[in-house]
C-alpha cells in the first residue's frame, strides 16, 4: 500500500491560549472573582507545560459547518492523486467526530461527493482511528478486494467538548483536556503497491475509563466507575496525567520491542495531545527528539483521530517529508493502546 494523496483542512476561528481563557471568563459571570482567578490561571500553566498556542474551530454564527472542511478536504485529495469521486471503491470514515450512530456516516460523504456505488463503512477506536483504518485499507488492497480507498475524518464534535462551567481546580485533573481540542478534517486516499507496512499495538482495556464521551444509557453496558459520565451524558471526560503516565509504558517499551535503531527513521508521527510530553518522553527510549515531527499541537491542538495526517500534510508542505523517507507513527489513544506503525513514504 501506497499513500497516494492527502490533505487537511481546518475551520477558520482561530482560538489562542489567551481567547480560551477570555471565553471561558465570559461565560462564567456569577463564578466569585478569586475561585475564577485561581482557575484559569491554572489552565494557563497547564497550556504553558503541554506547549499549547491555538487551535481551529468553526465559526457557528456564520454559518461555518463540518460538512464544508470535510468535503474541501476530499475535493483537495482527489485533485492531488488525480481521481474523481467515482473512482473511489471503498470509504470509511474515522474518528470521535460524527454525525449519525446509523448510518455509516461515510454514506452521507459518499451521496453528497456523488460517488453512487462506492462501498462505506466507519471506523471508530478514539485518535487511533485512522491507524485503525489504514491498517483496515491495507489489508483489503492486498487482498485485491478494492483498486483504492480513500480514508476521511472531520473530528468536529457537536459540543462534545464544549463544557466550559468553572468547578474547582482540581476538577482540572478530568476537564482540562477539553481546552486543547481543535476541530480539522484530513482525506487520505491509499492504493496497492509493493511498498511493506509494519502494524504493532500495546492495549491496556483495563483503563478504558480514563478517557470517555458515554451516550445516555451507558450505565447498562459498563459495571461501575467513578470516572465515567462527571460531566454528563454525551461530554468529554479525560484525565490527562494518568494517561500521559500510562502512555510512556506503553508506547516506549512498545518502541523498543518494535524499531532497532530509531535513529534510522526520517521522521517519528505521533497523536499529539501535548508538544512537551513527547520531547522528553521518546528519547528516553532511543528516539531523537529532532526526529519527532511535533508541530501539529502548538498550531492546531488535540485533534484527534486527525493528527497524524495534518502531521505528514505538513511536513509535505515544508518540504521536510520526501518519498523513500522511513517513517514511523507513535500514537496513543484512549482505550487505552499504544501503536508503532513502520513505513516508507
């Protein structure tokens, strides 16, 4: 399998640190001046230790939709690999972003791109969604099942993450992740070749609650945790520290287990949910911290299942990322579970 073509796109709101921190004062008149003083000088901390700058969210009130970044971004990687939207076979659809729970939401992008027999399917494992799916696109071209597949996601989440009710600081530990997610669609479209894919996880279930969205009713399909749901149905819950602290022993024994000489890759691709973390954390297990392509995060923040392919679109448009590179994908996702993917571009 080949990557043929991809593209990102993102909306065109721009929130800095600082808009973050003035919306969520604005939002919270009745909070007593020193509790909210206290609170959102801790969200500054905690943005200046991650290395957090901005991020992209649509600009509702004109009018800016999901729809319109996600089809963008496929008219972009079409145009790129020189195809038109019937001649795509298969597309799925990745990420926590969605609009439907049925359908596949890739049967409305398919309709609206007017691709009429192009077979559709979703999938969804948190930010290791589009590693999920590659591995999923690989395995169909090398069984001859499809010429081609084109992988999108729009990681625009509805108000998913949207809970901006000052508590107290320490209910920081679970809800300041929501302030670094940043919304963007990316398109990547793949095709047979002889080129050899490594595809190797680490997966720790136990901790699937660190990191939740649960959808009303949750209760009757999970036995009791006190992490799930403290901020209602349908809202992001993430305790970031534990799962930085659980990321480092899956991912770095993973790469060690995985890669013998990670000097020999051009570039290292992580999910990046924070820019620091990885600098001191990957070299600790023999990866070069100038081989880690972290920009993603400052720009854009967390977003997602999306990350990866902003990050390689990226480092195309710098001219740093050529073909015959040896590459490697790191993420780590909620779950929880790590992956190295190997690769040449």
């Amino acid at each position: 399998m080949k990557i043929a073509a991809i593209s990102y796109r993102v909306p065109s709101r721009r929130m800095t640190n600082d808009d973050m921190i003035a919306m969520v004062d604005r939002l919270n008149p009745e909070v007593p001046g020193l509790r909210k003083a206290l609170y959102l000088r801790a969200v500054e901390k905690l943005y200046s230790r991650l290395g957090a700058s901005a991020r992209h969210v649509r600009d509702v009130e004109a009018g800016e939709k999901a729809l319109d970044t996600i089809l963008a971004a496929m008219d972009d990687a079409l145009a790129r690999a020189g195809m038109a939207p019937d001649d795509i076979d298969l597309l799925i659809y990745c990420g926590v972003g969605r609009g439907f729970l049925e359908p596949a939401n890739s049967y409305f992008f398919a309709r609206a791109r007017g691709m009429k027999t192009t077979n559709c399917f979703d999938v969804t494992d948190a930010c290791m969604s589009w590693v999920r799916a590659m591995q999923i696109a690989h395995l169909l071209l090398r069984e001859g099942a499809f010429r081609n597949v084109m992988i999108i996601n729009g990681e625009f989440h509805l108000g998913l993450h949207d809970k901006w009710d000052i508590g107290t600081v320490e209910s920081l530990s679970y809800m300041f992740p929501m302030f670094t997610i940043g919304e963007a669609a990316t398109a990547t479209i793949v095709l047979p070749s002889e080129q050899q894919w490594q595809f190797d996880y680490a997966s720790h279930p136990d901790l699937a609650d660190l990191c939740t969205i649960p959808l009303p009713g949750y209760r009757e399909f999970v036995s009791g945790t006190n992490r799930i749901g403290l901020n209602g149905d349908h809202t992001f819950v993430s305790f970031g520290r534990e799962l930085f602290d659980m990321a480092e022993q899956l991912i770095g024994p993973l790469v060690q287990e995985t890669i013998s000489n990670p000097t020999t890759k051009r570039w290292f691709f992580p999910h990046t949910p924070s820019k620091t973390h990885y600098e001191v954390l990957m070299p600790k297990y023999g990866v070069p911290s100038e081989r880690l392509f972290l920009e993603v995060f400052p720009q854009f923040g967390n977003v997602v299942s999306a990350s990866i392919p902003i990050g390689i679109s990226m480092a195309l448009e710098q001219g740093v990322l050529e073909r015959g590179d040896d590459i490697a994908f790191v993420p780590v996702s909620a779950g929880m579970v790590a992956s190295v993917v190997q690769t040449v571009f």
